[in-house]
C-alpha cells in the first residue's frame, strides 16, 4: 500500500457539495492500494501513520505522534497513487487495486486507527472527492508497504 501523509491543521471532503468528513489538527492521509496488497499491509500502514513523530514537542522538534497530540486522522482512498507516468504523458493505472480489493484494505486502516483511540473521518470510496487542506509546516511523508513492510 502507498500512502501520502501530511500533517494538518484541518482537512475535509466534499462530494456533491457536501462535506462526507472533516478533521481539525492531526493528519490527511491519501491510501492507495495495488493488488498483491494483504490486511497485513494495511495494519502496519496504520500503526506507522499512528506512530509518526511528526508534531512539535515543547522545544519544536518534531518527536509526536498524533496520538500524543490527540490529533485526528481524515483517510481517503486514492488509486492514482499506483499511477505510473514512465511512458507517455497519460498515467497507466493498472497497478492500482480494483475497488473489490481496495475499499476493504482502505477500511482495515481506518478500524486500526479507530481501535487506537483516535478520531477517524474518511472520505467517500469510489466518488469524486474534493480534499481540502492547510498543510502544516508543509509536513508530507510519503509511506509504502509491501509483504506487511516498508519498502
């Protein structure tokens, strides 16, 4: 699994003018899926996105975890991550999970979140998404897994 993480003051998701989920301080995180990916994954992409010291302490070095700041996290399932744009200029988006494999794999990150204690929103599996942030910092890690590590 693929994810792009990015420390926030606030993030939301709009579809069909509506807001589907909305977070103040913690982090967005943008999950994508590819085919060979197991639950195994998907739980250690959660607790690696739970486990990022990536908010200030009280000397401003970056060594809390959203739960030590008790941060929410906004989860939104995005297949362009496995976009590849090695030839031509129009990404090839075969290596991307179908939504059968996907949305489940998307849903164990959230559980895992939410067991841990922590506020989960997350966006809408499948639809046309509008993400809004406010980068902070801009704090953006980028994570991938595969075999239940990170690669």
């Amino acid at each position: 699994m693929r994810a792009v993480v990015q420390r926030v003051t606030g993030a939301s998701v709009t579809v069909d003018g509506r807001v589907v989920a909305d977070i103040g301080h913690g982090l967005l995180a943008l999950v994508g899926a590819t085919h060979r990916d197991t639950a195994a994954d998907a739980d250690a992409l959660a607790a690696k996105v739970l486990g990022l010291r990536i908010f200030p302490d009280t000397e401003g070095k970056m060594n809390r975890s959203v739960v030590d700041v008790g941060g929410a996290v906004l989860v939104v399932s995005q297949f362009t991550l496995y976009g590849d744009a090695r030839k031509g200029r129009r990404p090839s988006f075969t290596d991307a999970a179908a939504p059968e494999i996907a949305q489940p794999l998307v849903d164990v990150v959230v559980r895992h979140i939410e067991e841990a204690g922590v506020a989960a929103a997350c966006g809408e599996f499948g639809a046309h998404m509008n993400v809004a942030l406010i980068n902070d910092g801009p704090v953006t890690i980028l994570l991938e897994t595969r075999d239940g590590r990170f690669v």
